[in-house]
C-alpha cells in the first residue's frame, strides 16, 4: 500500500509534468497546415462565438497560457501566439474553450471560480492545523486542518471536468471551422490529452493525501 502512495504521489506529478513538455515540445516543431498562429486561431473562434469583447494578448513563459474571466483575456504564450504550430493551435482554441464556457456559464466553471477565494485560504491554512495536530496529537486541530484541506480538493476535482470540457470545445472548433485537417486531429488531441494528465495527477495526489489524512485521524480517534 505504501509503494502505491509513493508512486501516485511523488511519480504520478513528475510523469505528468514530463509528457505534457515533451508532447507540447514535439508538436510545437510540426507546423499547422493551415498556417494560422495560435492568436489567429483564438480570435477566429472567438469571434465565431461573438465574444468580440475579449482579448487575445500574448505572455511570458512556456505553457503559461490561460483565460482570465475577470478581464476577458486569453493570454498565449509568445510561442504560441506569434508562431503556427499543431501545439499553438491545440492549446490556444483550447483557452478559448474556457471563455466560451465562460459566456455559457458553464456550471462547473462557474463552482471552481467560486472555490478560489476559499481553495486557496483553506489550503494554505490547512497545513498548520495538520502537522500540529498530527504531532500533538490533538484529533480535533487534525479534524479542522482535513475539512480546511477538503475545501481544495475539491476545487482539483472540480477542475477536472472544466478542463476536459475545455478540449472538447477545443476540438470540436477547429474541426468544424477548418482550422486543423483530418490528419492534423490525432496530433492536437494528443497535445490535449497531455496537458489533461497533469490536471489529473494534481486531483489524484491532493484526493490520496487527504485519504491518508482521515486514516491518521481515525487512527487518532480510536486511540482515545
């Protein structure tokens, strides 16, 4: 039991963070058919959803892509956003997928923006309550330590389902606007399902971590 606890939670993150950059890297040197860079990809789509209002700016760093709900910007990586690449085109329409989901409301979107002031309070916090109670031996510090710790749990987990909704969306634009070919889709989703994985192997490590939390609780428990 305890090699299966070493390898999800010190293995499962490394693979993860390993085959997203080496997937990304392979596919950020296959150019795009279409020859359209990751900026033109995300205001395509966004203006075939009329989201006209939000921008397309690009970014510092590898990987660092992402939506900002709060200023209705999708931020590409400069790679990404001048360049035309399989990877730029994947990740960028997926970004955008977030900004429809954003438009939509999409309930889970709209849970896991609502978490966030609490998820990073909480987890923060959580820890202190944790190893204090864990060496004290004080089950009731432990208790409120796992139930501040749930709170950002569950905000991995409900991460999970935006993100995976984020790549359908993703794919189903640009097959349905012509942004990739036929031949180019196994190559996108393969950049897609990467990022997934380590999206994946954050909820597996934050769910195990708090199992092994409410076991030594227990433990704690019967021992009084």
């Amino acid at each position: 039991m305890f090699i299966i606890y070493f390898l999800v939670i010190l293995l499962l993150p490394i693979y993860a963070q390993l085959k997203v950059k080496s997937t990304y890297k392979r596919f950020s040197q296959v150019p795009a058919q279409k020859g359209m860079t990751g900026a033109q990809v995300a205001r395509m789509i966004l203006d075939q959803h009329g989201l006209y209002d939000v921008r397309v700016v690009p970014t510092q760093g590898v990987l660092s892509d992402h939506y900002n709900p709060m200023t209705k910007t999708v931020a590409l990586s400069e790679d990404n956003y001048y360049n035309s690449s399989l990877a730029g085109t994947a990740v960028a329409a997926h970004e955008v997928g977030h900004a429809i989901q954003h438009k939509e409301a999409y309930s889970f979107l709209t849970l896991r923006s609502k978490l966030v002031p609490v998820a990073s309070i909480s987890s923060n916090a959580s820890w202190i309550f944790v190893i204090i109670g864990i060496l004290a031996q004080w089950s009731g510090l432990l208790l409120l330590g796992i139930v501040l710790l749930a709170a950002g749990v569950l905000f991995q987990v409900v991460t999970l389902p935006v993100e995976f909704d984020a790549s359908k969306r993703a794919m189903n634009e640009v097959v349905s606007l012509g942004i990739i070919n036929n031949d180019e889709e196994r190559s996108a989703k393969k950049v897609l399902n990467a990022a997934a994985m380590t999206y994946v192997a954050a909820a597996a490590v934050a769910v195990l971590e708090l199992l092994r939390l409410i076991l030594i609780y227990t433990g704690m428990r019967s021992d009084d």
